[in-house]
C-alpha cells in the first residue's frame, strides 16, 4: 500500500517476540499485531530499535517482515527498519524489506563509521535512489552517535529524499524546528514528522508533529490511541492526564538492576514482561547478550501495569 | 592455520582496495596483500574498520576472505573482522569468516544497542563458543561509544574466552593494565596483546604488547617492520626516529576538509590515494557515503609520500 | 522580599553590559532593568549563564548584584546565581550575593571536580544550610557536564532544601519527571518548576511548568510575557504562534562564524548585539576571551530583529 | 625564582591537608612539602587538581601558596594553579598567587562556558600579558571538557606566550605530537612538556617529556624520583618495573564504592588517608561535597601501601 501523506496517529515500533531459543515466536508475534491493530493503532513499524533489530540476523529480520506483511495485507501501513551501519548494507536491507511487503523504510544515519553532515545527505540520497517505496529519517542519537541537524532534514524533504523524520533524539527544541520548518517552507511537502518519545506526546502534537511512534504502545495501544484521539480533539487537560498516566506506565523499564544489566535490557526486558504479563506474548525473553529480569522485577513490571489498570 | 601464541610483529588491517563502480577490486587487493607480505609482515588482518568493513556487503565481506584465504594459503595468520551489533549478528559473521578461511575473529563489543559490562562478557562468551577459531578482542570506543574494560578483557581472558586484544582506544593506561595483567596473572595465558595505533608502537612495545596493528603500514610496511625489528633489538633512539618518521606520515589522514567531509573519510581516503600513487592499488575510491578527497588533496597526500622517501 | 510560591511567569536571566574595557556598565545595566521591568516581567535572575557569569569577577558579580537590588527595591523578585565550582566556592558567593541584595540564590551541581549523585545531594544540603534565602537548583549539563538526577532533585524538594529548579538541560522528558513529582508527591510543596528554554515554553507550562527563564527575553521581554498569558488563559493556537515568532527571533544565536567563534561567543554577542541595535545598552561588547561578532554578523541580528517586529 | 628551562624531573601536585572543620591544616601541608622535598622532587606544583583547588576558597587558596612559598624559600622552583572558568578570573588568581610567591602559574582552558580554539588562544595571550611569570598550559578535558589541540599549543609556544604544557588528556598520541613539534620546530624553544600521568612516565619520557608532575608522588616521591632516575640513565627495564610498582601502588584509587561516591572522592580520599597512614599529615578529611571513604576503605589504602613496601 501507498503510507498516507502526511503518516498520522500511532505506528508502535513492534516488539520481537522471541522463543526460549531466540528464534522469532511468529504466532506470538501476529498475536501481538493483532492486539495492536484492535487497540486502533494507525500503522506498524518492524525492525525498529524497540524490535530489538539490532539483536537479529538477516534471516530473522527477513521473517518478521514477512510474516507481518503477510497478516496485515495491507490494512496498515508498515514500516521497516533497515538498520546497518553504511549506505551499501542499509540498501541490501531496503532490498529485503520491500521484497518482503514494507510499504516505507527507515534509515539511520551511518554508524560504527565516523560521519559528516554532508556523508549523511549522501547516505539518504544513495538510499532513496535504490529504495522503491519512501524512506522516513530515523534520528536516534543514543544509538548512533551523530545528530540528524534539522536543516539537513529539512533540505532532503524538500528535494524528495525523505518522506519523513521519526525522532527519538530527546531533543524537542530540535525536533520543532523540523516540524516548524516543513510547515513554512514551501519547498516541503508532504512531510510526515513523528516523535519516538513515550512522554511527550501530548507536547509533540501540540507544536505540530503529525504522530508518535512510541515503544510502550506494545503495552497499551489503547491508552496512546486515546491520547491521540485527545490530542486532536484539543481537550488538554484529558490529554495531559492520560500522558501522565502513560508516563507513570513508562516507569517499568527501569525495573532492572543497573548493576546487573544495561538500560537496553531493562527497557525491552520490561515490555516484553509487561507483554506476556497481559498474556499477548508467550515468552518474555530477549536476544542476546542481554541480560534476563529477575522473577522479582518481573514482579514489579506486573505492579506497573497494575498500577495503569493493565492488569 | 593456528595463530602463534602469543601472535607477535606487525599484523596490517588491510585496506579493501574498490572498483571505480565501489565492486571488491580483488587484483589490487592481492597486489595489496603481496606488497605487505613482501614488506614482512607477520600476519593480516582483512574486515577491520581500516578495511571500510562497516561500509562492505556481507557478499563484499566474504568475497574479501576467500580471496586472501586462497591467495596467502596458510603463510600467514589471517584475522578476520565480524563487526556487527550484537551477538546473533556476530555469530553469523564467524561463520561465514571462518567457512572462508579465516585463522582467528576479531570482535568489538556490542553497539548500536546500550550495553553493560556483564552484556559484553556475555557477548565473548556466546561468540567463542559459536567459533571455532580463537576470538581476539577488539576495543575501539570511537566506534562502538563503549570502552572494554580491563579487568573484564583479563577475566575473559584467564577463562580462556578470548585469546587476545587489538587495543583501539587511544587509552595506553588502560593498555598497560592489560599487559600486566596478562603477565602477572597465572591464570592468563597465551594472551596476545596487541596496540592498534599508529603513533605509539614503540612505547607499546616497551611496555609490554605483543605486537601491532596499525592501518597505516598498509602505506609502508617496512617502515612498521623496521620500526618492529628495531624495538626488540632494544635500540631504543633508532626505534623512536622511525616511530616519529611514522608519525609524520601520519599526518596524512588530515588532507581532508573538514567542512566537506569526515575524519573517517580523509584517512580512508587518504590512506587509499597512498597505495594508489604507490602503485599498489588501481583505483583510491572509497565505499559510500564516503566523501572523495579532492585532486588537490591527493596531491598533498604525495607530498606527505615524498616526505617519508616513499615516492 | 520573600519570593512568591511559587515562582511564575517570565524571569530573564539579565545580560550584563560592559564598557569598551570590560568594566560593568552600570548605567546600561539599569536601563536593561528598566526595560525588563517595562516589559512586563516577573523577576529578574541576576549572574546566571546569560549574565556571563563565568566570566565576571568577584568583584564585578558583587556590583551587579547591588547595582540591580538597589535599582529594582524589592518589586520584583532578585535570583542571582552563584556559579562556582563545588560547595565552599558557592557558599563564598552566597553570602556576597546576599550581603547585597538576592532574594533567592541558583546553583548548579559542582563541576571541573567529578561528581556523583550523593555528592551533589551533599552539596545543595550545605549550600541551603548556609544560605539565609531559598535555593533554587540549575541543571545545566551543557555548562557542567552532569545531569541533576529528577528523583535527586524531588527528594531534596521534599526535605525543603531546594525551592525550585531552572532547567536548561533540554530534555523535556525529565523535566516533566520533575513537574509531575512535584504536584503528585504530597511531601513536596511550594516547589517552582521553571524551564531555561527559549524555545519550548509553550510546551513546558502546559506539561505543568510554574515559569519559565528566556536569555532571549531580553532582547523581547514583551514577547515572552505575552506568550505566557497567552499559554495561562489556555488559547493555546495564539500561544503557539507567538512561540514561534520568538522561535525564529532565536534563529539569531547563529550568526556568528562557527570557523572563527564558539557557540557561545556567537549566542551571548547576538543578545547584546540586539540590545544595542534597539538602543537599551551602550556597547555590544561581550566579555573576554569570547569573540567579538564581525558588522557583517552584527547586520544579521539586525535582520532577526526586524523580521520579529522589534526594529 | 625564575623556572629552570625546561623544566625536568618530578614535580608533584601538592595535596592540600585540612583539618576536621575544612580548613587548610598548614602544619600538615608543610610537613608534606618537606617530605617531597626530602623524596627529591625537582619543583612544586600546589592548587592543582590534585591538591583540590577546585574545592578551596580564594581565601584558602591564597593561604597555600603563602604558607608554601615562604616554606619552600626559592629551594624548588614553586607552580601554582590559577584553576578558574574564563580570563578574567583568571587573570585575579594569576595576581594573588604571584604575589602570594609563585614562580610559574598554571591555567586551563575556559570551562563551563563553551570554548572554540580561537577563545582558547585568546585566553591564553591575555592571561601571559597579565601574568609576570610564566604561563603554563594544563590540558585536563576531564575536568574542562575541551582537549587542548596539539597545534594551538605549538603556535602558543612558538610565540613565547606558554611557556610549557601540563597533560592530563591521556592521551599520549597527541603528547607526542606536541613533543616532537616543540622539538622539531625551530621557532619554539625552552618549553618544558610534562605529562600529568601517574603511569606512562616510563613512556612519556621515552618519547622526549622534559617531566612529570604525579599526583601519587604525594604518596611515594622516592618513588618517582626514582623512576625518573632510570628513565634518564636509560635502565629501560628497571625503570619500567619502576613503573609497574608504582601502577600497582594506584590501584588505590579505586578503593571508595562506586556506589557511594564519585571518582574524585575516592582518588582524593585515597591520597590523603595514604598520607595520613605514613603519618604525614594529621586528619585524612577531603573538601566537601566529596564523601569520606570508610574505615574499611582506608584499611584497603593501607594494604596497597604495604604491597608497595611503604607502610
């Protein structure tokens, strides 16, 4: 399917259910499509930092896009992740993934590699030219190491290189002038641009961002459709409760121990338990190398998402 | 071939020479191996970063292996980069690198993702157990954002998880504490411990290491060479004039402009104009997004050439 | 004066003009003051980032202070920083910026000296201990290289040793970890949440922000108090507007050559550029070692000024 | 005096002892400065970081260098910090602490604001213009954020203002590269390179430093002294093992928790109870906010001093 112009709502980044061998759990996997798709999300994206795509192979990378493809046939817009490292492996991923059913792709900057703004453009261009379907800038500094500048954005939107900007930079001043620059430059069209923060939804659309992609909506795709739906209704004050109440949630991926694991595998250790907690998932483990919860913060994972009336 | 233990000298990161159209240009790729077996060196190591193996297709990664595997045939140990994210990634590439003949792997700790000290000995582990060729360690923050910590390399070491480290991180402190810890533990042993730089092989040599791996002998493997000899000859004067004729050649990696392009750009391009105006290689293109140095940059490229007496 | 609980609205962090030599200008001082106080604002941060600080000496901080106290006789609350480096330092100025006239005093966590979560706990502790007038916390990572822990902050908040922070951390995330603790936890009262941004104000006090701190509000004091009506009776279409005039008004903090100057020297010289091109100040000059602007640069701030109106 | 040119040998930055309340135990201070001078250092380098100028007051500060000059009487050649975040603060302490007796001061690069190399040169030329001694470059991005680039430092030293370079970067590459153009350059002449290291002494002066300044000589000047003895007699594997003892010796560094306090409080901590323990000084406290280390902590500092053959 054509993604909508500009790409609105919620579109979680879907987590990766996984065997007790690590293998992709596909039927825990449609099941947590399906949980997505009936709390009214507006699209998927696969293979996204949440999806643990940096812990699967190739083969792995290949079979969820397949096989959620395969399920959603077309009643939402999917996205993928091509992460890798450089322009000539990220464009072997794009080739997968389209291959595979992916209705847009999303594209880092290099990584591991030292970079240039004008590497970065390069990168995007090179991308766009080998991609058959749009490609969305996924600016994640936490994992790569390099800021995506706004203006760099802003010039590959409007030569059509870049279909859109999933940010999960932290940073909102940066991430309004993206949003504010292709409102007022007519040169941009068509732009879709879209937080990756759990917690500042109800800000992001407010100063004009078209959607969320937030990792927490594996875990309560109702309560971020409702915020979107608030948002754009212009109730502030409902909008701004359920946010907090989503922020309360969000807690849970600190439940593991700092001197026992990294943050990495607190967080999707924590959605995942939340996941089979709620009964979508079979089994709440992730790749490795990282660390599985102890039973006891699995236990707390389950008093947040009591606490968020979850459970 | 089993690596010596400890694996000793001067074990370039080999360029991977490209066609003009950025194919594996294997001719000049084995002119390149022969001009630095010729120039004595005591290993290779093909897929490091000096390689652009972050810029390689798994296809282009392969084809690297089998075609200095075929052509070195066992007079050499080979090590071969298996730079991924993480661990099911990396396992995939110690596979494929060993399938093709590579006599020991060659590590960093995981990125992209967030990581913790005991995710990355947990890394080691799974990867040596998935090989079946020694694993060596290789710390590179500047890449991977995460410095290996010494006392986790001594403790995967002693258990026999990894059988060497290629040191990367600028941090010569942290350096010595590997080496003496390899030393003075008992329970460490057969542990090579190689510096990464360019710029201080002699003062790592004195105090301790094992050996080199520096990318700019891909240039001048003699002057490496020598540089080597002269170090355990203890002819501590004549070791630093060579060191320092190094060290100025070094300087090369700069030509780039910083305002048009990267660090990683000017010293891979650089690094490649080198062998190319030697005559080594065909053609000095380097992988994409990587920004071309200029005519006029390769030029001082060749005056930092006719500095050292190579041209 | 007993500073209001809590503490809202609009309290720029006052420039101070200098003479041709480097002397404060304390006529130009006052007139700024005048300006401010006309415009609407409701308290005035004296020695804070804006103020240059960093680069006033003692005695210069200890005019200011008294400059602005005697000036402004108690109609507007006085913050004044006192930036130094760890707990006795801080102290020293406490009691000189108190001595002569602050109502309330803002320190950030120690910096230079490494630090650690229960050192700056300790360090707030005795500040507030020696302090005759509350203290308000600054988290500035960008100047100290440390994040002022939410949780660490709420719990000093709780136990009555802080009375508010200002953040200039740009991460409008943990801000809100603050704004929300401070209204949800009942052990926290009278507590003023207060962002440093100039470009997110909007956003701050509908996530539940008491005020906000602009370097920019300055330049258009006006601006800034509008914005906050604006955003308090809730017409938040308008509100957004108007930030995004003052957005672009920012724009100016760029204008000088990032080849010759740092990003201070440019932010800081286009501040005081702006206040002598609308005729409040006598001299742009900024403190030394900054760079001056160039007139070209300066011709630039007269740009933004006229395209926000204020020319 | 005037400063030998260059500089040679070990010259330690000297701890400051204080007394249970905090202030500076001067009795103590000069009973360490006689046990340095009796170890045979070759100068004094007091409100270094080290000795923890960043936590004492300018009264205190003042107070140190006094009590020290007129101890010392022109015996050794007398630095003194001038640690302070922009010029013209720095400029005062560059006043009090010549007055105060110092035969050389010692200045970072700005910090806490942002700094760009140009600013840095610039407060450099200021600081020599107001200084009547000798200006000595610190580099300590550890402390400051900023490392000092190699050629600013050349361009500084060849124009006569700096008058040598302390390097606490860690980074012996860039050492070098400073080393040899100081050497190499023929417009630079009589600067004193000194490395900051504890542990690459060996190698620092191998490469060419005229010296070191050590913040564990506080603990074992004989120590130091020593080392660089067989450094300059050539004994390489002497002064190595040197060397080695003296890496094991700082080892107790890490003895504080983590947990419990920063770096700093335990480095420092460490020092001073190691100190106290060869009853040197009278009380081990550290300025606040740096957390005290435990008994059991300080018991650990006395079996790393055993180890060493110093208890």
């Amino acid at each position: 399917m054509t993604i909508p112009t500009p790409l609105t709502g919620v579109v979680p980044p879907v987590c990766t259910p996984l065997t007790p061998d690590r293998e992709v759990d596909v039927p825990s996997l449609l099941r947590l499509v399906d949980h997505l798709v009936e709390g009214g999300v507006h699209g998927l994206f696969v293979l996204g930092s949440t999806s643990e795509v940096a812990y699967l192979t190739d083969r792995q990378r290949r079979l969820v896009v397949e096989a959620v493809a395969g399920h959603v046939g077309g009643r939402l817009p999917l996205l993928a992740g091509v992460i890798d490292m450089t322009t000539p492996r990220v464009v072997d991923h794009v080739r997968e993934v389209t291959a595979a059913g992916a209705d847009a792709v999303v594209a880092t900057a290099p990584f591991y590699a030292r970079t240039h703004p004008a590497e970065i453009a390069r990168h995007y261009r090179l991308i766009a030219a080998a991609s058959p379907v749009p490609v969305i800038a996924y600016d994640i500094p936490a994992a790569v190491h390099t800021k995506l500048p706004a203006d760099v954005i802003l010039d590959l939107a409007a030569e059509g290189t870049v279909a859109g900007l999933k940010d999960s930079s932290g940073d909102l001043a940066g991430f309004r002038q993206v949003v504010t620059g292709a409102r007022s430059r007519p040169d941009v069209t068509g732009f879709s641009v879209l937080t990756g923060s759990e917690l500042l939804i109800d800000a992001a659309l407010a100063l004009g961002a078209d959607g969320a992609v937030p990792g927490l909506a594996n875990v309560d795709p109702q309560g971020y459709v409702r915020l979107d739906r608030l948002c754009r209704s212009g109730d502030q004050e409902a909008a701004r409760a359920e946010q907090e109440r989503l922020c309360a949630l969000f807690g849970m991926v600190t439940v593991g121990d700092p001197a026992r694991m990294g943050g990495g595998s607190s967080a999707l250790g924590a959605f995942k338990a939340a996941l089979y907690l709620r009964g979508v998932i079979e089994c709440p483990v992730t790749a490795e190398p990282q660390v599985p919860l102890s039973a006891e913060e699995v236990e707390r994972v389950g008093k947040y998402l009591a606490g968020a009336g979850l459970l």
